[in-house]
C-alpha cells in the first residue's frame, strides 16, 4: 500500500510538475510574438500556432507545414518541395529565400 501511495505521488508530481512546459511556446512562452517573423526571410518563420482561439481557421501566421497541404496541390506547386513553391496568385513563395528571390 505504501509503495503504491508513494507510486501515485511521483506520477502526480511529474504529470503537474511538467505541464507548463506543454505550453510554452504557443507565442514565446510569455504570451508576447516571437522575434523570428522580424529577424527571418524565409514564410517557414511560422512553425507552430498562434496563440488565438484554439480550432480557429487557420490563415497567415497560423501552421505552416508543407505537409498540411493537399499532396495534388503540392504536385502542382512544386517539384522541389517547400524550399521553392510557385503559388497561382501569389507567385514565388518557400522556405528559402535565396530560392525564391529573396534577399
């Protein structure tokens, strides 16, 4: 009884003692942006979610992972992956910079 007692304190602990870090970096941890969409050139800046309503419609600033794109229009936009993609209305656009004209 005492083991499991003691078993039950250290889960308890770990589980509450580690949930903050499960939200640290929705924005910076502190609630404030993060400094990366002022310091970098590349649209691949925005790795997570913002810190809005949680299951709103994602739009700019909200995730950006290739992966999440429909694999037809990936095909369609690029051959080389996320690194240069040529969206219809938007022109070049990627994660590097220096691929799409980027300074």
């Amino acid at each position: 009884m005492k083991k499991t007692l003691v078993g039950a304190a250290i889960c308890a602990a770990l589980i509450f003692g580690s949930s903050g870090a499960a939200f640290a970096g929705e924005v910076n941890g502190n609630g404030d942006p993060t400094g990366g969409p002022g310091h970098a050139r590349s649209l691949c800046v925005y790795s997570g979610l913002e810190d809005g309503e949680e299951g709103g419609e994602a739009g700019p600033g909200n995730v950006q992972n290739w992966g999440h794109v429909p694999q037809e229009l990936r095909k369609q936009w690029s051959s080389r992956g996320a690194s240069y993609v040529s969206v219809p209305g938007e022109g070049n656009v990627g994660c590097n910079p220096h691929s799409v004209g980027g300074e």
